[in-house]
C-alpha cells in the first residue's frame, strides 16, 4: 500500500503554502522509507513555490535538503537499516543510461529526476519534496549522515553545502591559493567555510560592511566592500579562483578583472536575467567564466565525510512549518543566518492535532 504522509504545499504562483495530503510509494526492494526529522529552506524552494522559473507543476511541495531517519528498507537494499540517519539532496533518480552517469556524473545526466516538481514515474504526477513527513528514496540515491553531524545543521549541506563544495573541489582550491566568495548568504557563507577548510587565503566579497565581522568568523581572512572602488582595485588581477554566489543581478564584470593569469570565476547563484559580459576582460587575461550545478551522489556523501572530520556545518536558525510563509518572506529580504531549518515535528504535531 501506498504511505498517506502530510506537507506543507503551494496550490499556486500566489497562494501561501497551507497542509496538504500526500501519498508517497509503496517501497520497492531497492527504496528506503525515511521519516524527515529536517528540512532546510532553499531559495530555490521560493521561486519554485512562486513559479518565478515558469516551470513550477501545482501543487508543488518543496523541499530538498532533507535529514531523518529510516523506518524501512526494501529487501535488496544493503547500505541503510532501520534507525540509521539518512540523508536526501537534490535528486532522487537520473538516467542512469547516459554517458554522464556512468562517469559518477549523475547531476548531470539527462532526464533527471529531481527531488520535487519533477515526473514521478511511480505514482504519476510529479514528485513531492521535503515539506512532508516521510520520503520514499532509491537507496543509490539516498545518503548517509555521519554520527557527528549535528542532523538539522547537516541538512543545508544537501544543496547549499554541496552546491559551493563541488567547484571548489573541481577547480583544485587549496593551500597557496587566493580564493574570493561573493555574497555571504545560504551558499556565500558555505562558500567561506569550505574554502578555508581547503587552505586558501579567503577574500569575501559584501556590499554590506556590516557582515565584515561575521565574514570573519565564518572563516574569511579578509573582506571587501564591492562598492568601494578602491578596495576592489587594490586586487585586480591577483585571484586564483573566486566563486561567485549571488542570485541577484549584480556586475560580474568587476570580479573577472580581479582574476589573474588563466584564473576562474564560477557561478553557482541563480540570477533571473542574463548577466552582461565584457569580452575584454576574458580576452586579455585568459580568464574563464564557468558555471556549477551540485556535486554526484558519491561527491555528496565525500563531502558530508568532510564536514564531520573538519567541524563544518551550516549556521541555520530552526523554524516550524507553521513559519514557513513568514520565512519565505524573510528570505527575499536576506534576514536569515544563513539557512532555515524546518523542524519537521511540528508538521507531525500539526497532524496529530488535527
């Protein structure tokens, strides 16, 4: 039998999220069945539950950063028991025919099945994330979480932690390196943590000087006030790699110059229009603009092994469901640090009240 499970879901572009009835699948000998203890809050979360992308299938459940425990294995699944931590992150199945795939490629292979608003092959419709109380998951796409992660800061890593982790293994950040994060939100102060857990000088990038000091604490070894023409200046073309972590428009034209000799800069925010680039500034230094989705599933789990051996953990503030209009709002006006943590027992409080 299919498992009746509560959410929270958005029934449109314009309505708040508000309960609503699930089912997820009956599990099939390679699923793991996880009861969500957490839930981070992604902005992707945001724009899809308000159809910015116009993409969004109603109703939509958000959610994919998920951490909880599993309840239930089916009989051929040889990683997970019942009790472990699980974790799930932004996929939940992948072609697993492409050439991407058989490289340990898998985020980007093609068609994908992503956590929510995807095709649910299953049950028809599109899948539900993790705004509910439980989730049903292949267990070649579920992950572990080690024993000294604290399972509500883990969650952000599903996709905020993974999201700066990947380019910046990919393009070799480490020691001798200077390394610029732009922005200091959800993927901006992950962005600080990663870099200097690697080894590298670590600049963060701010239009609010306020946020030096925090900067400073979340690991940056200096911080530059973007809006200050002389500050950027001073480090024209000495940048080995700087990631860049803003999903507003913003110029990325004034972090390119700032690369030196065949130095890279990498976009893992999410802008809504296209970003203008002035060619020059890729020509004459041999600099490169790149882009970064999330890490593979094996990457996922390398990076969670990480954060428990190196201390790091998302800073997070947890919230209920109840709260999570109000969060959304919060959100827009980046007053949040740096990631929403939905407790998930008060969705089963909710449910047991009613």
């Amino acid at each position: 039998m299919n498992i009746k499970s509560k959410s929270y879901a958005a029934q449109s572009a314009t309505t708040p999220l508000a309960p609503f009835a699930i089912e997820r699948r009956e599990p099939q000998p390679k699923d793991v069945v996880i009861d969500i203890l957490y839930c981070g809050v992604c902005h992707s979360d945001l724009h899809q539950a308000r159809n910015e992308w116009k993409s969004t299938i109603y109703p939509c459940v958000p959610g994919h950063e998920i951490v909880g425990r599993v309840v239930k294995v089916g009989r051929d699944v040889t990683r997970f028991q019942e009790g472990d931590i699980a974790a799930v992150g932004c996929l939940v199945d992948a072609c697993r025919t492409h050439p991407n795939y058989e490289r340990g490629l898998e985020q980007y292979s093609e068609p994908l099945t992503l956590t929510y608003n995807s095709e649910d092959k299953h049950l028809g419709g599109v899948t539900y994330g993790g705004y509910s109380e439980t989730i049903v998951v292949d267990e070649a796409f579920t992950l572990k979480v080690p024993d000294k992660l604290d399972p509500a800061a883990a969650a952000p890593l599903l996709c905020a932690g993974i999201t700066t982790y990947s380019p910046l293994k990919h393009w070799n950040v480490g020691p001798g390196q200077k390394v610029g994060i732009v922005g200091l939100g959800g993927l901006g102060h992950m962005g600080v943590k990663f870099a200097r857990a690697f080894g590298a000088h670590v600049i963060l990038f701010t239009t609010s000087p306020g946020k030096a000091e925090d900067a400073r604490r979340l690991g940056a070894h200096e911080v530059v006030v973007s809006t200050n023409p002389a500050e950027m200046e001073a480090h024209v073309g000495s940048f080995d790699f700087i990631l860049d972590a803003v999903s507003a428009q913003h110029d990325i034209n004034a972090y390119v110059r700032l690369l030196k000799l065949d130095g890279t800069l990498t976009i893992v925010g999410a802008p809504e229009h296209p970003l203008p680039v002035e060619v020059f500034n890729l020509l004459l230094g041999r600099r490169r603009i790149a882009g970064s989705a999330i890490g593979s599933i094996a990457e996922t789990q390398e990076m969670l092994d990480f954060c428990a051996e190196h201390g790091v953990a998302s800073d997070i503030e947890i919230i209920k469901i109840q709260d999570i209009n109000e969060a959304y709002e919060r959100l827009l006006k980046g007053k949040v640090k740096y990631r929403f943590v939905i407790d998930m027992a008060s969705l089963k409080q909710e449910a047991a009240a009613s």
